[in-house]
C-alpha cells in the first residue's frame, strides 16, 4: 500500500513538473506578453499590439549573416503585402540593440528587431538557443564593427493573429521564402475566417 501511495506520488510530481517546464507555443495557444529592447535600445511591449495587429514574430540565428539577411530582406521586401493583412513584423536574435541598429542601417530594414540576448524570449516560444558567444566583423557605411552576441537561436517563425492566438508556426524555415509563407499562411486564415458564419 506504502508503494503505491509513494508511485502516485512521484507521478503526479512528474506530471506537475512537465506541465509547468511547458514551453513554448502549439497552434491555438494564446499569446503570452513580453517586453524587450529594441534596435534603438527602446523598450518594445507586445501586448500594445494584441487585439489590433496580427504579429510575425520570426527568431534568426545573427545579424549580418548570410540567411538572415536573406530573411530579413524579403520581409522588407514584403512587407506592403504584409501591411495590406493587419501585420507587422518583428524580428529577435540574441544580438545587442548597438548590432541590431547595424543590421537595419545596411539594409535599410523597414520592421522592429528586438535583442534577446540570453534567448530568454526565444526559450519562452520554445525555441532552441546556443549560449556560446560569437563575433563577426563586418563593414556599415566604410566602417569595420565586431558584432559580438552570447546567445544564437534556431530560425523559427511564429503568426498570431489579431486575437492573439497562434494561427502559424514553422521550425523548418528556408530563409529567403519565409515571408511569402507567412503571406500565404495570414492570405489563408482570412479566407476561412470570412466563409465561416
């Protein structure tokens, strides 16, 4: 009897402790505020946005590098079509706001990136984060920067619509076509939305 009451115990202990280490988001879960710094080293709140805007918010590994700047530019690129649904974009890695403001100079990024320097945020979507630190050198305007950053994030992209709830997720994204899947993803639910009484 002692047995069994100690097994259920430590199951119900186990069941708990997976329940509350939950991370991250499936479709249909509500959306969760969070603050953080954006490139001009400004405090960003979510929630500001949630009942007005459908919110892409996509993590990238590094500014300045290759994919990203792929990924980058086409939401630049897109991001009339994007307006023309209700959204807005914000793009998060674990570089500083100084690298961030780097990043949007030289390719003239029209979009909100936030730092996420531990990968606090990143972790809070369930997204997986590297913590070793990094640095590259690259040139803005003639000028050599080190962009040094202590946390790398997987590229995972996230669409919430104007009720907050999460209507598109992707861990397998290809850098340069992400904003068309988010195009097609927003072009998508407003259709049913629409057929639906």
């Amino acid at each position: 009897m002692r047995f069994c009451v100690l097994f259920a115990f430590f199951a119900l202990l186990n069941l708990y402790s997976a329940v509350a280490q939950k991370q991250g988001y499936d479709i249909g879960d509500k959306f969760e505020d969070f603050t953080a710094i954006d490139e001009n080293g400004k405090e960003w709140d979510a929630s500001k946005l949630i009942g007005k805007k459908n919110i892409v918010i996509y993590f990238y590994p590094a500014a300045m590098t290759g994919g990203c700047t792929k990924q980058a530019c086409a939401y630049r690129d897109d991001l009339k079509s994007l307006d023309s649904l209700n959204a807005i974009v914000v793009g998060i890695s674990g570089d500083s706001p100084e690298n961030l403001a780097l990043f949007k100079e030289a390719y003239k990024l029209n979009f909100t990136l936030l730092s996420d320097p531990e990968g606090k945020i990143a972790l809070q979507f369930g997204v997986p984060v590297k913590e070793e630190e990094k640095s590259i050198v690259r040139a803005v305007a003639g000028i050599e920067h080190v962009l040094v950053r202590k946390a790398t994030t997987a590229r995972w992209t996230f669409v919430f619509n104007e009720k907050g709830t999460l209507i598109y997720k992707s861990s397998d994204v290809i850098a340069a076509q992400d904003s068309k899947s988010v195009i097609n993803a927003l072009k998508g639910t407003i259709k049913s939305s629409k057929k639906t009484p």
